[in-house]
C-alpha cells in the first residue's frame, strides 16, 4: 500500500503524515508530494519518499501519484485567485484519474454549499471535479482552522493589548485545530469503511469572540474583553498592520462569515472520526507558550 500526501510541507499535510507515522504506518509507505524537494528534507530523512508534483503541471502530479493506492488531497493555498485553484485542483484530479489512483480523500470546506465566501465555491466545484473521475473519494469538509482565530501572534496582541478586536459580531465559531483534522485524515487513510463518505469536520460546539477574549483572560491572566468593530474598520486594521489588500479583505471576509452566522452549524462527524476534540482554552494556552 501507498499513500500519497499532496500540499506536505505545510502545516496540514505536515500533521497528516506526523498522524500516520504515530498510527504506526511505515514510513516507506508515505509518500510526500511537493514543489520544494528541498523543502521536504526532513521527511525524506524519516523514510518517507519525497517527490516532485506541482498544481500547474498535472503531468508532474500524474508522475508523483504512480502506483498509488490512496491520495489524500490538500487544496492549493493559492485563495487569492480562486479560479486559478480550480484549475490546479482539476490538475490534481485528472492526473490522479490517468495514474488510477484507488481512493482520493480531499479537505474540501464544511457546509460549503450554504457559505457564501468564494473559496467555499472552489471546494463545492472540486468535489464535483474529483466525483467525475469515477475514483471512490471521502470528502474531509474543514471548517475554519482554529488556528485561524487562535495563533500565538493574536493571542499574544489580546494579551498586550487587553482587547481581542474583530468584525465577527456576536457570531458563533464551529472551527476545529488544524491538528485534530489532521488527525481525521489519518483515521480515514488507515481504516476502511470511508469509501464515498461526506464529512463535515465542524466542531460539536461552538464558541463565541467574547467567550474566546475570557479563555485569553483566563490562561493567560490578564484582563482581555471583545471589541466588535465593523468590516471596514478590520480591513481598514489590517492594511495598517502591512497586510496585502487580498489578504486583509480575505481575514475580514472571513469574520463576516461568522459574524453573518455561516459558522454556527455543529457535526458529529469530526467527534466521530477522533474521539475527541481539542478544546479552545488548551488551544489558547499551547499559543501563548509558543
Ligand atoms: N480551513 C481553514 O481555516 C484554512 C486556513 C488556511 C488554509 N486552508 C486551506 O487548507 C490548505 C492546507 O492548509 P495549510 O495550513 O497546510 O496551508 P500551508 O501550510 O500554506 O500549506 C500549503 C501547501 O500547499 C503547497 N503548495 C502551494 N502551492 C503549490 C503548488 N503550486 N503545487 C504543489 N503544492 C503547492 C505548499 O508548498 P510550499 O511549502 O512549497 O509552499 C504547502 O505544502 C491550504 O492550502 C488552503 O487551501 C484552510
């Protein structure tokens, strides 16, 4: 058996392989799909075999996912021009279709047909994409990273600051930690029985900017209470703090969302996968030792 990891030197696809590793899969069964040889160095030194695939050259992806018996497909990065991630993401299935990979599990966005922000329309249209190659698949639905919201960066200005300032309004928040949807990764490349499954990896609970400001107050301390403030004046919080214009209308999009209420629906699908979650004051507290 072969499992093949797209998108592995980031920080999913880093968690993925670290999950199989502990689940006591061999190294030499892993394969690491990237752009940067270079860059994967360190898996190579573990025994897992490294090789060259880019999203804009599908006949480098077809090269990569020889011999293949799963895939587990990351999604391109490249949120700034989401009509140039569909096309890398038809890439990455026609190439996986001619080199007749057995299984593609793909981390597509949870609750997608209802979100109203672009990337989620990537996803939806990449889901359709990888159904047509006739390839059984599982689609891992991610919601908002955690990691989005909680980083150390973030909690460590609310901390400073006293104050945790977003345009997320009284929104409730169903993100999960990168590193337990990794973990459902895993679990769906190592069991049997995901063939042609839709999960949707939100969390069973949700949370809210001023429960997560009294988490940060918590941990940490200090005094930090929530600052909502409008759409505008993040963007506006953002370019200021040297963001790209792309990426601060992005970060703000993403706090309407939830402050629209896109974020609130709840699944069992993740609990079910991991057993259980990790909660956000752990989350808030492995941030600020970092
Ligand atoms: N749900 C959420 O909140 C959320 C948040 C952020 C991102 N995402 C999505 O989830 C994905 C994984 O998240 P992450 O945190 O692991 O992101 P990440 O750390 O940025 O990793 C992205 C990976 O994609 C690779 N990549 C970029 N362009 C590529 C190309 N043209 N061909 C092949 N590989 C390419 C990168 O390679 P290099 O190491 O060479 O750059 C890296 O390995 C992201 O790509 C994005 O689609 C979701």
């Amino acid at each position: 058996m072969s499992i093949v990891i797209t998108g592995a030197t980031g920080q999913l696809g880093g968690l993925v392989i670290k999950h199989l590793l502990d689940r006591a899969v061999p190294a030499g069964q892993i394969i690491a799909v990237v752009r940067n040889v270079e860059k994967a160095s360190s898996l190579a030194e573990l025994g897992v075999e490294v090789r060259y695939g880019d999203y804009n050259d599908r006949e480098s992806l077809e090269k990569a996912f020889a011999g293949a018996s799963k895939l587990l497909f990351v999604p391109s990065p490249d949120a700034h021009d989401e009509t140039l991630r569909i096309l890398q993401h038809a890439n990455v299935a026609k190439a996986a279709k001619d080199a007749q990979v057995g299984q593609i599990a793909y981390y597509g966005y949870a609750f997608g047909e209802t979100s109203k922000l672009s990337l989620a329309t990537t996803h939806i249209l990449t889901e359709g994409i990888i159904r047509t190659t006739g390839i059984p698949f599982t689609f891992l639905r991610n919601p908002l990273y955690t990691d989005v919201f909680v980083s150390p960066q973030s909690v460590g200005a609310a901390v400073q600051y006293g104050a945790l300032v977003a345009n997320a309004g009284a929104g409730r928040v169903h993100s999960a930690y990168r590193y337990d949807l990794a973990l459902a990764g895993a679990v769906v490349l190592t069991e049997e029985g995901h063939e042609n499954q839709v999960y949707n990896l939100a969390a069973n609970t949700t949370w809210s900017f001023e429960e997560l400001a009294a988490a940060i107050a918590k941990v940490s301390g200090k005094a930090v209470v929530y600052n909502p403030i409008s759409f505008d004046e993040q963007k506006a919080l953002l370019l200021q703090a040297g963001l790209p214009e792309g990426v601060a209308i992005m970060v703000a999009a993403i706090n309407q969302s939830v402050a629209d209420g896109e974020t609130s629906q709840t699944s069992n699908d993740l609990k079910a996968l991991i057993g259980s979650l990790t909660s956000l004051e752990e989350i808030v507290r492995q941030s600020l030792q970092a």
